[in-house]
C-alpha cells in the first residue's frame, strides 16, 4: 500500500489515499461560498477525499473574518454549488463543522462577550476586519447555552447534507470551542460539562452524537498541541487517550506534532482507536507513503502541498517538483494564490 492505492475509509471507497486538509483561506465575504469557492474544490478534486475548510455552524461561532457558514439556505445553496461540482468531476467531500467559543470578539457579536466553557481569557488573538485583535475574557456558558450549541451543530450537519456533503467533521483541534472544553486551564466548570475527564469531554461526545443523527461523521483532534494556555502536558494527553478509545466516529483525523511527522505518536492513537486514521502535519511524499506503508495510517493530509499544488495527486503520481506557496497570499484576498497559482513545470 502508499499513497496512490484505493482505500476504504468511513464507507466511502477513496481512489487514493490523499487528503486534502481543511484550510482556511478567508475568501467568502458575507459567508456564502460562491463561484470562486466551487473553482477551488473543483481544483482538488482529484484528491481521495477533500475535507472543506472549517464552517460556522450558527451566527454565535464566528470569530474569524470572511469564512463561510452552513446555517443559512443561501449558505446552502452555495455550498451545493461547490458539492455539485465536485461530485461531478468525481469527488468526495465533507464539511468541517467549526465553532470558536472564547477565541472570538465583540467584533463578530454584535458588541456582545464571547462565551466559552468558563470566565478564563484564553489569551489567543483573533483576526478581525480591523487586523489582529486580542481575546477578551469570555462569558462561562450556561447548560441551556450549551445544550443551544449541541442543537446547533445537529442543524449544521443536517444542512451539510441537505448541500450534498457526502459527511461532516467535527472540529476538535487547536485552540477553539471543543478544545478548550476539553482543555482543564479553560475549563474550570464544576457542572457536568467539567470537573471531570468525563465532564469535560462530554459536550464533544453529545456533538459527535447529534452530527451522526445526519449522517457519516469524523472528528478531528490534535492530541500534540503546544502554545500557550492550550498547550497539552502528559496528564491532559492521558485524558486524549481515554477520549480516543471510547470515541464512535467514521474516521479519526489527527494533527501531528509541529516537530515533524511522528510515526510513534501516531501509531500509539493507532492503537486506541478501531476506525480508519488520517494523519496531518509536515507530511511530504515520502513519509506519507511510508506511514501508509507501515500500516499506521490509512490516509494523510495534506494543508500547505495542497494550497500551492491543486494537482498534488498527480505530481505525487508522476514524480513531479511541488510549487511553494505564498503565504502573504494564504488568508484573504483575491484570486492570485487561491485559484490562480503559478505552478512548478
């Protein structure tokens, strides 16, 4: 096996084992994908499977600019706008559910607090229409709050399906709403929804739960992240390792360590959880073939390589040279660097 073999991931029988990661590129102004949006996945179709970029799943999640959400019928109707395309050229795709809880700002809320598992300021900065701005210290959510946010990631999956996404993934990585449920330096509930490993991976549990009521669903976690409050220390790990063995999902998707790819790392979750592995972060050809080959993933993907390289099934097939990126070009913005790229010959 590597990665150019067929592989059965989740139920969906990929033609190859190349992933595009979810990546952010702030170019939906307004929130309704479009045209520019349906020539972009068009572009990575060739992928065994495309996991959209991160999507609010209510009005309440947003917290970073130009991104597109799946609440309302014009946000559906342009996302199956891109699906259409997509499966045409025949492709797979899934929506990436995302919530961002405390790392947001008045800016996105009308004036109003972000709210987050407790009245800690994650101390992250945001991206606003105004440039980078500082978190605030957010409001602690209440349990009808919470039970609010379940219910909307229920409606989002079902909307993500009605916009022909063949699935979802929920988000559960880096610094946002589920992490920093999951995280006990944010969340210092005494409740059901903390005080506890088991409090405090409950509210993902009861999102997986709503979003597999609509259909096929993965989960994304990052088990290895470091900066700041977030950072994950051994005891929060061992708590990862709990929440892995017991997670009923369609696939697991992993963001590795920033230290590079990390065979032992990943191969440790490999052995926690019984469904399909896609692996993340600092990926090339070769030692994605190779964790293929060692049968401790079943699929890598791919952010940066995919950004600059839309044909990266094929260069990877044909041996070909991969394009940089621009990264002045990577958040916001026009065509040039999003669907116009000078590539590598």
């Amino acid at each position: 096996m590597n990665l150019l073999t067929p592989a059965d991931l989740g139920g969906w029988r990929l033609p190859n084992r190349v992933v595009v990661a979810p990546t952010t590129r702030a170019r939906v102004p307004g929130g309704v994908p479009g045209d520019r949006q349906a020539a972009y996945y068009a572009q990575r179709a060739g992928a065994g499977l495309i996991v959209a970029e991160g999507t609010w799943v209510s009005d309440r999640a947003v917290g970073f600019r130009d991104v597109p959400g799946v609440y309302t019928e014009a946000q559906v109707a342009g996302w199956r706008r891109v699906t259409d395309v997509v499966h045409g050229l025949g492709g797979r795709i899934v929506l990436q559910l995302w919530h961002t809880g405390a790392v947001s700002h008045p800016d996105f809320l009308g004036g109003a607090r972000p709210a987050g598992p407790s009245a800690v300021n994650p101390e992250e900065e945001v991206h606003t229409a105004a440039g980078r701005r500082p978190t605030v210290t957010p409001r602690a959510m209440s349990v009808a709050e919470i039970r609010s946010v379940v219910a909307d990631y229920g409606a989002a999956a079902e909307n993500a399906r009605r916009a022909g996404f063949d699935g979802v993934e929920v988000a559960a990585n880096g610094v946002y709403l589920l992490a920093q449920f999951l995280h006990p330096r944010l969340n210092r509930r005494t409740d059901a929804y903390g005080g506890s490993p088991d409090g405090r991976r409950r509210l993902l549990l009861e999102v997986v739960e709503a979003v597999a009521a609509h259909g096929r669903a993965g989960v994304r976690l990052s088990p290895w992240w470091t900066g700041g409050l977030f950072t994950v220390d051994g005891q929060l790990r061992a708590e990862y390792d709990d929440l892995v063995a017991g997670l009923d999902v369609d696939y697991l998707h992993l963001r590795g360590p920033d230290t590079g790819p990390d065979f032992a790392a990943f191969e440790h979750y490999r052995g926690l959880f019984g469904g399909p592995l896609i692996v993340n972060n600092g990926f090339d050809r070769e030692t994605g073939d190779a964790v293929v080959e060692a049968g401790i993933a079943d699929a890598v993907s791919y952010a940066r390589h995919f950004v600059a390289n839309p044909d990266l099934v094929t260069r990877f097939a044909l041996g070909r040279p991969l394009a940089a990126g621009d990264p002045s070009t990577y958040y916001g913005g026009g065509e040039a660097g999003y669907v116009e790229l000078a590539m590598a010959r």
